[in-house]
C-alpha cells in the first residue's frame, strides 16, 4: 500500500484482489492516518469474514462459490449414472455486497 500511494499520489479508490488483501490496505491507510472510505474507497473480493471485522466497512465482491458446487456434483451425478460426460460451460456471475455502514461514513 506504501508504494502504491507513492506512485499514485491522488488514488481515491483501490479494488484488491481478496478481502484479506483489502483489510491489510485498510489497515495500513489508518496507521498513517488516511480516513477510508472517505479519503481512499477500498473493495475486496471474495466476501469472507475478514469483511465483518475490518474497523471502516468492506465493499466486497460476492461470488457464487456454493452454487457451482451443487452445479458440479450434480453433473458429476448425471456423468455417473449416464457412464459419459457432458461438458457443459455455466456463468454464475456475482454481486456487490455494500454494507449499510458504508453510506453514513461517505
């Protein structure tokens, strides 16, 4: 985060790659005093728990993990009981997850 805020001096908003990696930014802006989500909007994805105990709230990205297991056993089910498998592409998509805290602190 240090580095990143040395190259871009008017960064207003960060999407990382997991929510882990966004509650270590998190943490590092308030150790030096940048107030988020007012000064610097960060986002994860992956909506974990590590959303739910950062101290400003995570806007995170909620994939459907569980879906496409059922998705996977049940195909898996059908290549059994068929003796062949189908290939087969699915798109699940996702969802922003935007805690309610959020709009009061911006």
């Amino acid at each position: 985060m240090g580095e990143l805020l040395k190259k871009c001096e008017n960064l207003d908003g960060l999407l990382c790659a997991t929510d882990t990696m966004a509650a270590g930014a998190m943490q590092y802006l308030r150790e030096h005093g940048i107030k988020t989500p007012s000064q610097i909007l960060v986002a994860g994805q992956g909506d974990s728990d590590m959303g739910k105990v950062t101290v400003a709230p995570l806007i995170t990205v909620h994939y459907s993990y569980q879906k496409s297991g059922e998705i996977a056993v049940q195909m898996l089910l059908e290549a059994l009981s068929q003796g062949e498998m189908i290939s087969r592409e699915m798109k699940l998509g996702y969802s922003i997850v935007e805690p309610e805290e959020l709009e009061k602190m911006v």
